[in-house]
C-alpha cells in the first residue's frame, strides 16, 4: 500500500540520491510522511481514540 501511496498520491516517481544507504533514507522519510498523514486524516475524522 505504501508504494502505491507514494506513486499516486505523493506524486513520487524517484529518488532523488544515489547509494543503498541515501535510498534506504529516503524511503524511511517518505513511510515517515505517509505515517504522518495518516495519523492528521484520522485526526480530521474523528477517528483518533485513546487505547492502551
């Protein structure tokens, strides 16, 4: 789902580095960013609840 995400809705085509290392670190930001507004949808829905 995250590729696909990524592709569609984040208009991300390519990494903009070179190397396994700076590739690795760029997909982390990109899982971090799609986390992030997952998390702000949720929270616009009312769906954020307080579970432990």
């Amino acid at each position: 789902m995250l590729f696909t995400y990524t592709k569609a809705d984040l208009n991300f085509r390519r990494f903009h580095l070179r190397g396994k290392m700076k590739v690795g670190t760029e997909w982390i930001l990109l899982a971090m960013a799609y986390n992030v507004l997952r998390m702000h949808h949720k929270a616009q829905n009312g769906r954020v609840g307080n579970t432990i």
